[in-house]
C-alpha cells in the first residue's frame, strides 16, 4: 500500500537530526492538522517514550508568526480517522480542514481530520503504533 504525503519539511533530515539526538530512531508517518488546529503538522513515530516527555509521536509545524519551527507532542495523532481516496492505485488524503485537493483523473478529498468528504469511494485508516491500518470503507461521498 503505497500513501502519498505531502510534508512541509525535508523528512530525512528531521529523522536524521531528531534520531541522533537521544539514539532512538524516529521516521516520518503522516502530515495532518492537530486539535483542529487547520495547520498542517508533519508527525513522526519513536518505537520508544520520549525519555523526557513520554510521547511517541512528536510533530514539527512552522510558525508563520514566529517564523520558524515549533515541535509539539502528538500522541493524539491515533485517535483520529484519515479518508483516503485511491487515485491510480496510490492512497491520498487531505491533511487539513481546508486541504482541498483534486487529481488529474476527476477524483478529489477534503476535511482533514476535521470531516471527509470525497468525490468518490473512500476508505478510513488509523495510525496505531506508527503504522497504518484500515478501520473500513465508507462508500459515500462525506464520512464524519
């Protein structure tokens, strides 16, 4: 199963960096808003707590305001549903409320975390220990 994403920043070199920083490797899962926040966070997965924080997930957004990184926590990032769309026989979702996006074969997915809505068949996966699963299909066109 091949999931297109579409990160904000370089995913080798935050893994590199933030691997290297207390040994434990971490790697790239997703790209999505959190809390309803309606900004795309890029996530990353550890096999083990952070020593320090506890978390599994960390996430790495940048602030416009600030202009430059922020990194957060982001276990919450399980409890959420992903409607994925199959396009050309790769998966795509929408990474936040208003990440409309459209394909060349007529094929589109919107709401982020916060509603999916689809011009077709989509189906819903969960993040569950830094891996995707698929929770089931929703054959309408809005899922909630």
């Amino acid at each position: 199963m091949k999931i297109n994403h579409y990160p904000i920043f370089n995913i080798e070199a935050v893994e590199q960096h933030y691997s290297s920083e207390d040994g434990t490797p971490c790697r790239y899962v997703c790209t999505s808003e959190l809390s309803d926040s309606n900004h795309p966070v890029d996530i990353f997965y550890r096999d083990t707590p952070h020593p320090k924080f506890g978390n599994y997930y960390f996430g790495l957004y940048w602030n416009d305001e600030e202009g430059k990184p922020y990194i957060c926590a982001a276990d919450q990032i399980e409890r959420e549903l992903f409607g994925m769309i199959c396009v050309n026989g790769e998966y795509e979702y929408s990474r936040y409320r208003h990440d409309y996006r459209k394909f060349d074969d007529g094929q589109m997915i919107d709401g982020g975390r916060a509603y999916i809505r689809s011009s077709g068949d989509v189906e819903i996966f969960r993040l569950y220990q830094g891996n995707w699963h698929e929770e089931g299909k929703n054959v309408s066109s809005e899922a909630s």
